[in-house]
C-alpha cells in the first residue's frame, strides 16, 4: 500500500524541497499551506506552482489570521523587516509567536484525518534566523505530544513529524533542491513580497547566499547578485 505523509508547504526553498524528499522516499504527498496574515500572499502563489510542477495530489490551504494581535514584523506592517543579515543568538523581529507550534497541531490533524503515516516539516536548525521552533529539541518534545494527544498515537501508531533538513546548511539543501529537480527558480523566500525578490531581508541574504555558494547566481535575485 502507498504510505501517505502531509507536508507544510509555504512555498519557499525549503519546504519545496522537503515535498520532493518525501516524493523520493515513496509518499503519496498531500500539501498544506497557511495564510496566517502574513504580509503578502505571494508565497501562497509560490506554493501552488509547487505543487502543480511537482504533481502532488492534494493541497488544502488553511486561513489563520495571526496579524489580528500581531507580534511578528511578518505580521505588523507597522514594523520595519530586518536587513542587517542574521545574527547568533538573537531572535528577530520575524519571529512570529507560536506559528509552528499552530502549524503542526493542524498537519498532525489532517494527517491523521487522511490516515498518513507523517508529517514532513522543512525547519532547519543551522542556516536559520534563530527561531526556537526550528530547534531539534522542540521538534523532539513536540512528538512526544502527538504521540500522546492523538488516538493513532495511543494505539501506538504515532505521526512521524519528519524534519530531513533539520542538519544540513543552506547550501546544502540548495545541491539537494537540485538533486531532485526542484524548481527553485518557482520558489519564494523573501519577506517583503512584490513582483521580485527585495535582496534585502535575511530571508533574501540566507537564500542569495547559498545559491552563489552552490554555483547557481542565475537563481539568486538581482541585488544578491550584485554583492557577490
């Protein structure tokens, strides 16, 4: 029988390519993807082309307005985006408060409604922005959760939430992005939204970065290229 897993689907590099890995390892791939009040609604439109050039078989969408109490630069266009580049140990503006926390209970509930077997997450703890909730220990603490709060779990057949890049550094999920054929170029990663990529926000300069490491400047966005 084909084993099913859901995977949150924003639209960027990584979760792309994190649709692509379950692909590969035998999946039936059923999308989700979030409007949470974000910005702008252009990696919504990303994450729709992935999963047409990927020819996954369900993608549902789930409205979750977390602009309405704000607390994210993503969320409040009151605030300003950072441009600075990341920094160690400080947690930025574009944190928004427990988004992954809410994002997962909801893949762990369509999973087990679909009856899937896991839930592919594309958090990464190294090339990242220094969110609490891309750390290997809250992934950890967080299945032991769906293990308990769910009937598959006490059957003892718990959801699988299933991390592959959790460890590798952005350029390496850029080599392994292109390992599987995905279409970066269909991708969103920037945090301002528009027609292209700002280049400017950590999101761009985490992303940029990586591509021109990986041999492939072409895909990175024009201010990116500029830097090099």
């Amino acid at each position: 029988m084909t084993k099913t897993a859901v995977v949150l689907l924003s639209g960027g590099l990584d979760s792309a390519t994190v649709a692509a890995i379950a692909q590969r390892q035998g999946y039936r791939v059923i999308a989700l993807s979030f409007n949470y009040g974000q910005r702008h609604d252009r990696e919504l439109q990303a994450a729709q082309d992935i999963v047409q050039a990927l020819a996954l078989p369900e993608h549902f969408s789930v409205n979750l307005d977390l602009a309405q109490w704000g607390g994210s630069s993503l969320t409040d266009r009151q605030q300003t985006l950072p441009q600075a580049g990341v920094e160690p140990d400080i947690i930025p503006s574009t944190y928004v408060p427990g988004r992954n926390t809410v994002f997962i209970a909801l893949g762990l509930s369509l999973a087990e409604a679909k009856g899937a077997e896991a839930v592919f997450l594309g958090i990464n703890a190294i090339d990242y922005s220094g969110y609490p909730d891309c750390r290997p220990e809250y992934l950890a603490t967080y299945q032991q959760l769906a293990a308990l709060s769910s009937k598959v779990g006490v059957e003892g057949r718990p959801i699988q939430l299933l991390a592959p890049l959790i460890e590798l550094s952005k350029v390496d999920i850029v080599h392994k992005a292109l390992e599987l054929g995905v279409p970066i170029a269909q991708t969103w990663s920037c945090y301002a939204g528009g027609e292209e990529p700002c280049g400017r926000c950590d999101s761009c300069r985490l992303r940029d970065q990586a591509l021109i490491e990986a041999g492939h400047p072409e895909l990175a966005s024009a201010q990116g290229r500029g830097r090099r």
